[in-house]
C-alpha cells in the first residue's frame, strides 16, 4: 500500500500521484465526491489536473492515493449532441442554484491502441466548480453507452461499443 504525505504551507498542498509524482496543488482546488466514483466509494478527494497544453483531457486525480486517477474529457468536444437531464436534487446535491454552474466530464479509457479510446457517457461526472462538489450521475435509460468510441471514421462504428 502507497502512502501520501501531505504537507500544509499556508494554502498549498503536496500530493503523490502516479502520473506527476509529488505535485503542488491549492487546497481550494480539492474537489469533493462525497459518495465516491463507482467502485472507489472510500475515496472523497479529486483535484483535475492539466495533462498536457495541447490536448482536451485532464487528469481526476485522487488526492488520498497516488494509484488513483481518471482520465476525463468534455463530452461535447466530440459528442456535440450529448444532453444529461439533471433533477432538482442533482442540483442541491451539489449546492447549486442552476445548470449554469454545473460542469460535465466523461471518464475516458485509453488502451494500447488509441483508436479505440472510449468514454462512459453512461456515468458522467457532474462538477460544481463554485462549491468543490461534484458525483458521478449514473443514466438510468440506454440512451448512451459506456463504451463510446471517441475517435470513428465511421458513425456505424458506434453499434459495437456497448
């Protein structure tokens, strides 16, 4: 088991990740996900991280332990139509007054061979960047899949990603 060290100057934090190793993050960064990332219920604390200056993803970072971290991208960037309907509890949930101050990232998955990226545009991650809250919102209906080829040259494609 890895262990993370934190160490409190002023308002900043130091973090492990697996990715960066020890970085430096603002505390008022810290987002909470107060009941957890399917399959990590324990873990409560992500950051997002940059990933790079040229690309759309960023990295959900857990800040309690190293090994955890989740590739995520903007739906829209190559879903342009993708639409989750939020309730009102969706809303207090994550203190806020309106879908304006709700944020929606997709978790990508990214094996060996890149063009067959995809994204679970079944479990997003609703943010509110306002208050540091967010929860992973599962759809209920099989309007999308969880397994959403990011990069197709053919919409056909789409049918063998389930």
């Amino acid at each position: 088991m890895v262990s993370v060290r934190f160490y409190f100057l002023g308002v900043t934090l130091q973090i492990n990740t697996l990715r960066f190793g020890t970085i430096e993050i603002d505390k008022s960064e810290i987002i909470i996900v107060p009941e957890g990332i399917i399959g990590f219920p324990d873990i409560k604390r992500y950051v997002i991280l940059d990933m790079g200056r040229d690309t759309p993803f960023k990295l959900f970072q857990a800040v309690d332990e190293p090994t955890v971290g989740f590739v995520i991208i903007d739906p829209i960037l190559f879903k342009p139509d993708y639409k989750v309907k939020i309730r009102r509890e969706d809303l207090y949930s994550l203190s806020a007054e309106n879908l304006n101050e709700i944020v929606t990232a997709v978790i990508v998955t990214i094996p060996e061979d890149l063009y067959k990226m995809t994204a679970n545009l079944r479990g997003p991650l609703l943010m509110n960047l306002k208050s540091r809250l967010a929860k992973q919102h599962v759809l209920t209906d099989d309007t999308y899949t969880t397994r959403y080829w990011i990069i197709t040259h053919d919409e056909s494609a789409q049918v063998g990603a389930a």
